[in-house]
C-alpha cells in the first residue's frame, strides 16, 4: 500500500493543542473515542509491555473535579512565576501570551468538554534512579498518547496535551479508581472543533534543533558520492 504523504504530513503539521476551538455544545459518541483509542494502541511499548491503559471520564461531578484540580494547579504554577520569562528577541515571545490565555480558558471551561481521556502507564518512577528505567517507562505510553490525538484530529476532533491535574494526581486517581502502581501521565479535554482547519505553526529553526555526530555542530554532512 502506498501512502498518501500530502496527506500523512497535513496531518502531522496541523495537529494542533484545540483549547478555545473545542467546541462544548456538541456530544462526542463514545465509539469514537473507542476507535481512536483502538489506534493509538497500535503504537510500541517498550519490550512490548503494552503496559497502557485509558481513563474516559464523561460523568458531569468526575469532570468537574477534574477541572477544579486543572484550575487549582494552575494556582500553583502561576505562583511559582512558571513558565519562566524568555530571551529578548526569542521568535517564542510574542505567542507566549496566547498560549497563557488559552491555557486559562480551558481551565475556566473544563468541565464543559465533553469527555476527557487520561492515558495512564503502569509502573511509578518517582523512586525509581535509572534514567533508562523512567526513559522506558514514559516511551511506553507517549507514542499511543501522540497517536491518539493524531486519530482524534483525523476524525475532526481536537484535544490538547496538558498535565496541570497533576498536582492533584493522587486526588484524581482516588476519585477514578486507578490504582496506585498506575501513573497519569496526560489529560486529553475531547471534543469536536469549529472552524475549518488548523494551519503549521510557526518553530524554531530545524538547523537550530539538530545536531550532527557532536553536540553544536548544525551543519549537516555533505552527500558521499
């Protein structure tokens, strides 16, 4: 089969975090949700562990204890002077404040999103001293949480990747019933979006980014004949 890679890079240039396009008066059919989730389980795991699990939380009191824990760990982080303040000059400055803004009205309108989906992964890292064992631990969730949001934008939904409940995980873990040895790792707010698309958003340059055989180098090498 031959991939469509007009396609495959629209996909993977335009999935953007939806916030204030999330649109709150539309119901989300829980068999959809299911497909997406059915999808992003076609992701790796490390040594195939398949150590996943989704938590959908559509009832109305879990979602709004889940937006009060968003709203209150925004508290925190805004208190302790996160994100820290740019370079002069940084291309990142002037969105800074539209990403703030944004982060804001999904806290003020959580509960209104229709289904929120946390991806959780077995295992806890807090004590665990191994780089390799967190690294593994973490790689074994995030491509499936990344292809989930890819199904979702694919399906005409929106989410947005965002971890603020945590400050509250214990919390929130106790009010769903996952169990301790299990780690929330991202909180997806779904539903569908209004307007038409999503455009690229603007990054830093990809030169700037990578890094050839030493740490600094920029340059790529040159063709071999």
């Amino acid at each position: 089969m031959t991939i469509d890679r007009i396609s495959t890079d629209k996909l993977l240039t335009t999935t953007r975090s939806v916030r204030k396009r999330l649109d709150l008066s539309r119901a989300v059919e829980p068999e959809v949700v299911q497909e997406c989730i059915e999808i992003a389980m076609q992701a790796p795991t490390g040594t195939n562990a398949q150590n996943w699990a989704f938590m959908v939380v559509t009832d109305a009191a879990k979602r709004k204890a889940i937006a009060d824990a968003y709203r209150q760990g925004g508290e925190v982080m805004s208190g302790s002077g996160y994100p820290p303040p740019l370079e002069p000059g940084d291309p990142r400055e002037h969105v800074m404040p539209k990403v703030m803004e944004s982060a804001q009205y999904l806290g003020q309108v959580l509960e209104q999103v229709p289904v929120h989906v946390i991806a959780c992964v077995k295992g806890r890292v807090e004590s665990v001293p191994m780089v390799i064992a967190q690294a593994s631990t973490y790689g074994s969730i995030l491509p499936a949480a990344w292809s989930f949001m890819l199904a979702l934008r694919s399906r005409g939904l929106g989410t947005a990747w965002t971890t603020i409940h945590l400050f509250q995980e214990k919390e929130i873990s106790q009010l769903l019933g996952i169990p301790d040895d299990w780690t929330q790792t991202v909180l997806f707010p779904v539903a569908y979006y209004t307007g038409d698309d999503f455009r690229p958003a603007h990054r830093l340059p990809v030169d700037e980014m990578t890094h050839w055989d030493s740490w600094g180098n920029h340059r790529s090498p040159r063709p071999r004949p």
